[in-house]
C-alpha cells in the first residue's frame, strides 16, 4: 500500500510539473484596426517558435487603444497608426520609452467598391455634386481620419467634405463601407484596400498633403510580462516579421 502511495505521488509529481512546464504568457497588445490581417499572420509564425507565449490581440482606433492605456486597461503593448497617440502616452510616462519605435509606413487611399462606375479619380473630385457621402474615420480619435482631416485642408476642401462625411469609429469600419456598398466613397490606407477584392483604389494622397503616415511600437511600462514583450518587439523587426509586413503592402522601417 506504502509503495502505491509513493507512485501515486510520483505521478501526481510529475503531472504539475508537466502543467508548469507548459503554462503559457497571455502578452495583450494592442494594435490599431489597419494591423488586423497581418497581426494574425504574425501571431502565427511567432507561437509557432515561442510554445510558451499566447498573442491577444485586441484592435480598433488608435485613440480608443490610447484611452484604454490611459485608464489602466491590461497591456503589455501598443501599436498606432500614428505618432500622436503614441507620444500622448509617452508624454504621461505610461511607455517604456526606449522601447518606442518606428516600425511601419503606410499610405492613405481613396477607394470606391469594386463594381463602382464612377469616373472620380482624385480627392479633389470628392467636391462634385456626384459625390453624396464620403466615410471617413473620426478625426477626433482615428489616426486615418486626423490624416483625412489634414489632406483635405491642405487641398482647401476639407469643410466640403466634412459636410457629405460619414464618420466611423476605426479604418476597417470605413473599409467595410465601401466593400458593402453602404458608401461609394471612403478614405483608408493602402494595405487596407490591398486586404480585399471588394474595394478599387481611386487615388493616392497627393504627395505633401500629409504628414508621413508612421505606426510606431513600444511596450507598455505598467506590463508584468516586460522580458517577454521585450521579446516580442524584437520578433516586429526581423526578417520573417518584415516578409509578412511587406506582403501585406506596409514598409518596414527599421
């Protein structure tokens, strides 16, 4: 009986010694909405080499990713899709500072649904009386729309296109838009538009209008998991992360 016991306890020994040994890290980073298809694919080539770490991806705009931070929501990592954001948290000393750092490049499209037969090939077009509704994201918040906002300005037409604007809450809501039909006009990026066949890209931003759009990374400093985030960003800027960014049309920057 003495020896049955001793088994079982080995045994039992080694089962939560097996269960620790394959507890995995949950590392939360939030990405901005325009990451949502080439986070995916990284979250795959990265646990395939890194058993002991599960991604949690969680996406929208910028500003509500910003905000969340901002009021203590569980984090380990921000991506944005523009500096504003990132410094703002910077600026309040909710990142690790030296480990923000430029990662992406993107561009700004417009975009109408595939079928679309409309002969408007420039934002400035936008003005014409053709042109009922425009979705846009909400300049407030979204860093697509900040940069709408400002393209626009730079054109003299942004009051115009304020005026027939349909605002949304992130870049891939503006995108779903437009794939659906429910607005024949929307302003996203080029990756954005690349990530479907239900959408033609009408125009690029003309050249000036707009500040370099810029995704900067960094680590969130109130994370309990740093060595692994650490890790992570590391991974953002190799060359297996730069092929998948680049086949989803960003350009890598470092």
């Amino acid at each position: 009986m003495k020896k049955t016991f001793l088994l079982l306890g080995a045994l039992l020994s080694l089962g939560f010694a097996s269960c620790k040994k394959t507890q995995k890290t949950d590392l939360t980073i939030l990405a901005a909405a325009s990451l949502t298809d080439v986070c995916a694919e990284l979250k795959t080539a990265y646990e395939a080499e890194n058993k002991n770490v599960n991604l949690l991806f969680s996406f929208g705009g910028s500003g509500a990713l910003q905000a969340q931070i901002e009021a203590g929501a569980p984090a380990d990592m921000f991506i944005s899709a523009a500096l504003k954001q990132m410094n703002a948290l910077n600026e309040k000393g909710l990142m690790d500072e030296e480990s923000v750092k430029n990662l992406l490049q993107n561009e700004v499209v417009l975009i109408s649904p595939k079928n679309s037969e409309t002969k408007i090939s420039s934002f400035n077009q936008l003005t014409e009386n053709e042109v009922k509704m425009v979705a846009i994201g909400e300049p407030g918040s979204v860093p697509v729309g900040q940069y709408t906002q400002k393209i626009c300005t730079a054109l003299g037409i942004w009051k115009e296109i304020s005026e027939k604007a349909n605002f949304a809450s992130d870049v891939r809501t503006v995108l779903n838009w437009v794939e659906t039909g429910a607005s024949e006009f929307g302003i996203v990026y080029a990756t954005d538009a690349a990530s479907t066949n239900g959408v033609r890209v009408l125009a690029s931003a003309p050249e000036g209008s707009c500040p370099p759009v810029i995704y900067p990374a960094g680590i969130v400093k109130a994370t309990s998991h740093k060595k692994e985030a650490e890790a992570f960003e590391n991974f953002l800027f190799s060359y297996k992360a730069r092929t998948i960014f680049e086949k989803a049309g960003f350009v890598v920057l470092k």
